[in-house]
C-alpha cells in the first residue's frame, strides 16, 4: 500500500474477506492519528507533566476500525 492519504481499494477489499496483511496496512495507514488521540497527560511526583499512550484507547480504537472494516459495504 502507498504511503498516501487514501487506501486501495484492492486493499480495502482484501482486508474486508479477512486478510491480515491487508488489515495491518490500514492500521497503519491510521496509527498516527490513533496515537496521537491516544496521548494522556500526566503529572509525575515532582510535579513535572509527562505524556503517554493510554494503550487502552489505543486498542479500542485498532478494534473499532477492525470492526468498521468489516461492516464497509462495499457496492
């Protein structure tokens, strides 16, 4: 896959019939953007602010984009 801001079709529809290279090529066609919603601000205990990746909400997000590949209706 092409390193661009929309996915193949061929891609898209490799990944809807459950191919893993293919889901894995949209995931990281998405990973910036889920990263970057997944950042959390914390304090440590000098007071000083830290970010982390809630992996959490990192994986929430890779399901529901797994799940909404597979329900993409495809016409």
């Amino acid at each position: 896959m092409s390193k661009g801001k929309y996915i193949h079709f061929d891609t898209l529809v490799s990944a809807k019939t459950g191919d893993i290279v293919a889901i894995q090529d949209i995931l990281n066609q998405f990973r910036g953007y889920i990263i970057s919603r997944s950042l959390r601000t914390a304090y440590r205990s000098d007071g000083s602010l830290y970010q982390y990746i809630d992996t959490d909400v990192q994986h929430k997000m890779e399901t529901d984009l797994i799940e909404a590949i597979y329900k993409f209706e495809i016409r």
